[in-house]
C-alpha cells in the first residue's frame, strides 16, 4: 500500500511535540548540558535537526540547486566553508552562540515549513540527499526517525523514560530498509543473504520483516531495535536476539542514518535495569 503523505506527516508531527514537551522549559544550562552524543549539548541536537529540516524541503522544492550544493561539498577539494556543510559536529559550532529561546522559534519554524511542504509531495517523487536519492516518503520517515533518535538523546540526558508508541514503526521500517547501505557505509559487499525480523510491538502485535523461512533472523521488541539501529544503544545493551552471521554482522554496524559510520554507544552505557516493554 502506497504511503499517506498526511499521516506520515502527522506522526512526524506527534513525534515534535513528543520531543518539545521534554526542552521547551529547559533553561540556559538545561539547554547547554552534555548528552549521550560525544560533545554534543541538548541545544546541538535541537539545531541538528532544524538545519536537517530545511535541507530536506530545500531538497524537495530546490533539488537542482540541493544537488550542486551537494556536490560542491563532496568535492575532494572542496572548500572548508563547502566541506562543512555536510560535517554535523561543524554544523553544530556555527549554531552553538544562538540564544536557546531562538534555537526553539527556529526549530520550530523549520519543522512547521517541512511538514507543509512534504504533505504536498506525492509519495513517490524522488529527491536527492546525502550520498542518496530517495522518495519524498522515505525523506519523511528520515525525518521522524531523526527527531526520534535525538530525542532519544535528550530523554537520556534528562533521565526521562519516553514510552514507547505505535511510531516506532517508521523508524523500525527504515532500520530495516538501511541494511544496504550499512554494509556499503562501511565499505563491505552487501550479503545477498535475507535476514527475517520478527519485532514485538509496543501495543504487542507482530512486526515483520523478510522471508519467514530465512536461517538469519532478529527477534525482540521493537523498542530494543530502534535504539540499535539509530546506534542509541549498544547491540550489548538491548535484549534482542539475533541468529545467524549475515544478522549479526548486520546488527553490529546497523545505521538508519545517512552520513558515515557513526561511532554509536559503548557497551555497558546504557545497561539493562529491568525488563523492557
């Protein structure tokens, strides 16, 4: 079934105010401290994703003008000015004097702009992005994985326990779909092997992903994978289990977000406590 622009607009709506509920009444240090994320602040991964909208709706409404600028940034003798661009930890200096109330006027501005700029796009126009094209509804769902993950940072900076909604769907779905691109962001061959994903969901229905009859398989719940994919949990600190060396493989170097590897989360950061949902 053909993605709904509208209602992948509105998780990714319910999903902002999910995350601006835990910084709108942060003060100036609230906004400065230190999250999971090596040198980032809470106001970093505010600015992350406001500057990440407007690319998006830039590479939506401007996609000749996004690709050249792209380019350029890319380039092997690209500029520093240029080569920053697509840097997020020099992306992050150049934002970091803007007063915490601006950063929040900004972000908002920027995700009110993307949202009505993507509920106009039909589902399948492809737009360009960083070292991929994709459809204006895999753009979307980035977004809200996005917003997920870093406010996954935020919720751990604060030791806020978020629960878990039906909207990790989105960002499961494209933990999934990234699988390729894992392999390729580390230089490796993409296995031609299918991996089956059988995801226990927060309202305890079934996710499923690939073949039912694949030797390579992950199991767990769909939190767990979440937080593996977008690399805001070690594999080590989640309760998934995984069979099978195309799967493990996989899960160790999983990454639903474009760019270069990240160095994820240490094992033992975020360990168990109990039980998880």
């Amino acid at each position: 079934m053909p993605a709904d622009m509208n209602e992948l607009a509105d998780d990714l709506a319910a999903e902002t105010v999910s995350l601006r509920e835990l910084v709108a009444g942060l003060d100036e240090a609230g906004w400065r401290r230190a999250t999971p994320a090596p040198g980032w602040s809470i106001a970093d991964q505010i600015s992350h994703l406001a500057h990440f909208d407007e690319a998006a709706v830039a590479s939506a409404v401007r996609p000749v003008e996004f690709r050249a600028e792209l380019a350029r940034a890319m380039a092997p003798d690209a500029s520093a000015e240029d080569a920053a661009a697509i840097d997020p930890d020099k992306l992050a200096e150049r934002y970091r004097t803007m007063p915490p109330a601006d950063l929040l006027v900004w972000f908002d501005t920027a995700r009110a702009e993307l949202l009505a700029t993507f509920r106009g796009l039909h589902h399948s126009v492809r737009v360009p992005w960083f070292g991929m094209h994709m459809s204006a509804a895999s753009s979307l769902t980035a977004r809200l994985m996005e917003t997920w993950a870093h406010g996954q940072d935020v919720a751990d900076t604060l030791g806020v326990r978020r629960e878990p909604t039906g909207r990790l769907r989105h960002v499961a779905h494209i933990g999934v779909a990234t699988r390729a691109f894992s392999f390729a962001a580390h230089g490796l061959p993409v296995p031609v092997e299918k991996v089956r994903v059988e995801l226990l969901s927060p309202g305890l229905d079934m996710w499923l992903w690939g073949p039912p009859e694949a030797a390579d398989r992950v199991t767990g719940s769909a939190l767990d994978f979440c937080l593996a994919v977008t690399q805001r949990r070690h594999l080590d600190d989640t309760s998934l289990v995984v069979a099978g060396p195309v799967a493990t493989q996989w899960m160790s170097i999983a990454q639903a977000f474009a760019g270069p590897p990240g160095a994820g989360r240490q094992p033992g950061q975020f360990a168990r406590k109990g039980p998880r949902p």
